[in-house]
C-alpha cells in the first residue's frame, strides 16, 4: 500500500536558487547598461553627479552577475552551515585581489582610470569570489544524498 521513491530536492533548490539569482541580476544588469543617464538623472540633478553615475552605472551593471551569484551561494552555504568558507573567500578576493587591482587601475602610477578603476578592480573581485564560491556550493552540495520517501 506504499511506494518508496528517491526525491533530489536539496540540489534542485540550489539550482533553482542560483538560476533565480542570476536572472534578477541579468534585468538589473541591462537596466544599469541600457538606461545609465536616466538612472543617474533620477538620482541627482547636478550635471557634474549625472555625469558621473551615467559614467560608473555601466560598470555597475557589469557586476551586477558576479554580486548576485556571490551573494546567492553565500546564502546557500550559510544554510549549509559553512559561514567560514565565504569568509576566506571574501578576505581573499575583496583585499587581495579587488583592492589592488582596483588601486592599480585607478591611480596615476597604474593605470590612471580614476573612480572607474576601482569599479573595474571591484567587478573583477567580485567575479572572483563569485567563482570561488560557486565551487565550494558545487562542491559542499555534491554530497547531498537523495532521501526517501515513503507514501
């Protein structure tokens, strides 16, 4: 009178919370890269400020993927229980590797891209961290073990 099947819950959930993620993300993306003026113009009214968010808005945009997956797979760690694994990951890739390069790509004895060389090198930690962790989920969660259940 019961059936036993093999439910894989847990790694659906994380899939679809990546994907869910990484779709909001992509329409806040386009939305910073197609309309950075607008945006800008929203939020201040002095030409100099418009300028300069319709400058680094574009920049935003292209983060926007990188800083919704990070923080997506930190969340589905932290539900793992792993909160020093996003810890060490962003240590590493907001003061080793985005400040430095942000540093490097702003200043005169570097690159000399001024505000937009720190958007750069923060885009590129991002993207670094959000790797990292993407691997530590894929990781920590290619343990999940179907579950039965009986009904």
């Amino acid at each position: 009178p019961f059936t036993v099947k093999v439910l894989d819950f847990g790694l659906a959930a994380v899939v679809a919370a990546l994907c869910c993620g990484a779709l909001v993300m992509s329409a806040f993306m386009l939305l910073f890269l197609l309309a950075p003026q607008f945006l800008a113009g929203v939020l201040a009214s002095d030409p100099r400020a418009v300028a300069w968010g319709a400058a680094l808005l574009p920049i935003a945009g292209v983060f926007q993927i990188g800083d919704g997956l990070q923080v997506t797979a930190i969340g589905l760690l932290r539900g793992a229980g792993d909160v020093r694994s996003p810890f060490w990951i962003n240590l590493v890739g907001y003061w080793a590797i985005a400040l430095p390069l942000g540093c490097w790509l702003a200043f005169p004895w570097g690159q000399g891209l001024g505000p937009q060389g720190l958007w750069w090198g923060l885009a590129a930690g991002l993207f670094a961290v959000a790797l990292a962790l993407l691997w530590i989920v894929r990781w920590r969660f290619a343990a999940l073990r179907p579950r039965l259940s009986v009904d």
